[in-house]
C-alpha cells in the first residue's frame, strides 16, 4: 500500500508477504469471531482498501442478511467509495436512509452498551 510506504518495491513486498505468511495461524481468535459472528443480531462492517472490499465480501456472504456495510463518502487514497461498493456487490448491504433509500453518506452510529 503506497499509503503507509512511499518507498515500496517488489523486494519489500515479496519480504511482507513472506513474513505475514510465515506468521501462524490463530485457531482460537478465528472460531471466536466466528461464534460472535454468528451469535449477533446485526453486524455493521465498514469497508476500507478496494482491493480488501472484494475478498472481505467471502467473509461476510454469509452473515448478508444481518449485515450493514459502511463506506466513506470520498475516496481517500484507495478506499471504498459508494460507487465501488455497489459494483462489488454491496448495493444491498449499504446503509441507506430508511424513508428515502438512499445511501447514507454520513450517519450516527450509537455504541452498544451491552
């Protein structure tokens, strides 16, 4: 990502990906978020990196039906924007306002206090 290294080169990227690949797996984590996954009422996912947004959809395919998807409103460097989110597949996901259906651009999100 130019964003957080301007110096980047394919040396440097071959190393990363050598180093995240060799790091081990978290079973644990991963059946925990899985099992609070599964166990929510509702997920609210907010969408970063276009290229992440894509693959992250094969995560959450299938939570569709409890999940709300956020993007920003204006790219800043490689981020989702609306338009991307809607031809990645996201169109039904989106937030979107409830009386209009119109996607919100903007929007409140209250904490759970449970």
């Amino acid at each position: 990502d130019y964003g957080i290294n301007r110096d980047l080169d394919l040396a440097g990227v071959e190393e990363s990906v050598v180093s995240v690949l060799s790091q081990p797996y978290d079973k644990a984590a991963a059946a925990e978020l899985k099992k609070r996954m599964d166990e929510a009422d509702s997920i609210f996912y907010m969408l970063d990196n276009c290229g992440e947004a894509v693959i992250d959809r094969l995560l959450m395919e299938p939570y569709k039906e409890k999940l709300t998807v956020g993007v920003r409103g204006f790219p800043v460097l490689n981020d989702v924007t609306p338009a991307d989110a809607i031809e990645s597949g996201y169109h039904e996901t989106l937030m979107k306002d409830p009386e209009t259906g119109k996607i919100v651009r903007k929007r409140k999100i209250e904490k759970n206090r449970s």
